[in-house]
C-alpha cells in the first residue's frame, strides 16, 4: 500500500525512544508521525489528517488527559489511545481516560501485538462510522426524493369547479406516510374527491398508498361513478397482503350540489350546507 493511502497515526510521546519503537511497529501497516509534546501534537493536526493518536499522558509542555480533549474537539473522528510508563493508581487513570474520550488506555511497556491489534481496532471502527454515516446519508437522501414525490401527488392548489371549491391539507406525523386525497374534474362535468388512510406510516405505508392512488385514478378516470370506481377497486388491490388495509371514501360530486359516494372504513365526512348545522353522512362500511 501506498504512503498516501495508510491510516496516520500521530505518536505524541517527550520520549524519543518510546516514538521510534512505536514507529517500528506500526510502519509497516500506517504512516507514523512524532510529536516531541502538546504544541508540536497541535501544529501537525492543523497540517493533516490523523486516524489515531497515541498520547503520552504525562508530557514536558503538557497534560495528556488535556491534550487528549483537544485532539478530540479539533478532529472528533479521531481516535486517541493514552499511554504511561507510571503503574501508580491504575483505575483512576482509566477512569480519567475514559472521561476524556478516549479510545483506550496502555501502560509502557505494551505488547507489540496489543499495539497493532488496539491500531487496527481503532481504523475498523472508524471505516465502519465513516460507511454507517454515508448510508445514512443516502438513505436520508432517499427519504427526501421520496418525500417530495408524496407530496407532488397531491393537488398543489384549491380545485374550484362545477360549483365546488374543494382544497385539503396534509401533515404526516414521519418523512413519510399512508394517507393521500385527491381532488379532481372529470370530463362529464363532475367532480371526484377522495380520501384514504393506509395503516402505518413510513416507507411501506407511503408505497401502498401510492399504489392505491395509482389504481383509484386509473378507475376515475375510465367512468367516475362511485359504482364502477368501487367494482375496479375490488379487481386491482390484490397487493394488499393479510397484514395491511386501508380505509377510503371517494365521492362523485355533481354542479347541482348532489354527492354520490362509497365509503370503505374511512371516518363518516360531515356534511354541511349554507348555514344549516353540520350533519354527519351515512356510517361508514366494507367493500
């Protein structure tokens, strides 16, 4: 593997034999950089890019928990591994390391193998944030695309037609939901409105409703009775498996003021006209 394309490791340790014997152990697998203490630790991360660094925790121009801290707040995908050639309450230093966010903790001398293999830990860690984050990413993204076409399906303006001013607003509770209604002139003169709960929410739900919409539309648009929407309903939603359903009401409404309409499930719509009182339509029932 290239230079270029290792991991780095910074090695901030006051000790230059302790930097030269990390330096043989891990440079066959990383580029490894020395840093005499805290300042010269800063002034490399400002110039590149490191995977871990390996602190001393006592350093001559500096305090290692401190200097930990500051590595992490300046690079927070950065990994820091303490180190110490004082055995002196153990606990506490792990404890404080820990406190500190770091990786780990090893007291000098440290096996060469617990070395490479803490390294190599440390760099797989962090391909597999870096590979959970861009996923995530992507899949926000996806999210999104997706949110905005549910929303281009609905009307994007108040229908005003055959005598009818008809506009609707949706608010789901995720990204994504199982409700749709559409408001739409028909070529005979009428009007078709309809509303749909597809149970659930997300992606799954905002999929089946897209297909109902899609099936619903398609019905409408060969004969806008109520009765022939219904019949080509019941022939296209064999989709639905036994653990999904929707409830729907869908309406034919004429420029004399009559509405035609089935209703599957859905809440009763409330019905009012001119100044009367509002009046709840006939209960709601199956297919």
């Amino acid at each position: 593997m290239s230079e270029d394309k290792k991991d780095r490791v910074l090695v901030v340790d006051d000790d230059a034999a302790v930097r030269r014997a990390v330096e043989r152990v891990l440079s066959p697998l990383y580029t490894v950089e020395p840093a005499e203490g805290a300042r010269a630790a800063l002034e490399r991360l400002e110039e590149k890019n490191f995977s871990v660094a390996l602190v001393d925790v006592q350093l001559a121009d500096g305090d290692g928990y401190a200097l930990c801290q500051q590595l992490r707040e300046r690079r927070p995908e950065m990994d820091v591994i303490l180190i110490t050639g004082s055995l002196s309450a153990p606990d506490e230093k792990l404890f404080r390391a820990l406190e500190e966010g770091a990786f780990y903790f090893l007291f000098k001398p440290f096996e060469k193998r617990v070395l490479r293999a803490l390294v190599a830990r440390a760099v797989e860690f962090q391909r597999a944030r870096r590979f959970t984050l861009k996923y995530a990413r992507a899949l926000a993204d996806d999210l999104e695309r997706a949110r905005r076409f549910q929303k281009s399906l609905f009307p994007k303006r108040p229908l005003r037609e055959a005598g009818w001013h008809l506009e609707g607003r949706f608010e789901p509770c995720d990204a994504l939901g199982g409700d749709f209604y559409f408001a739409v002139a028909n070529r005979d003169g009428t009007v078709s409105l309809a509303m749909s709960d597809v149970v659930g929410h997300g992606v799954s739900a905002a999929m089946y409703a897209g297909m109902l919409r899609s099936i619903l539309d398609a019905a409408r648009r060969r004969n806008p009775e109520p009765a022939s929407v219904l019949a080509e309903l019941q022939d296209g939603i064999d989709f639905f498996d036994g653990a999904r359903y929707a409830s729907l009401v869908y309406g034919q409404l004429f420029p004399d003021g009559r509405v035609r309409y089935f209703n599957a499930g859905h809440p009763p719509p409330l019905l009012k006209a001119g100044r009367a009182p509002v009046r709840r339509s006939i209960p709601p029932g199956p297919f």
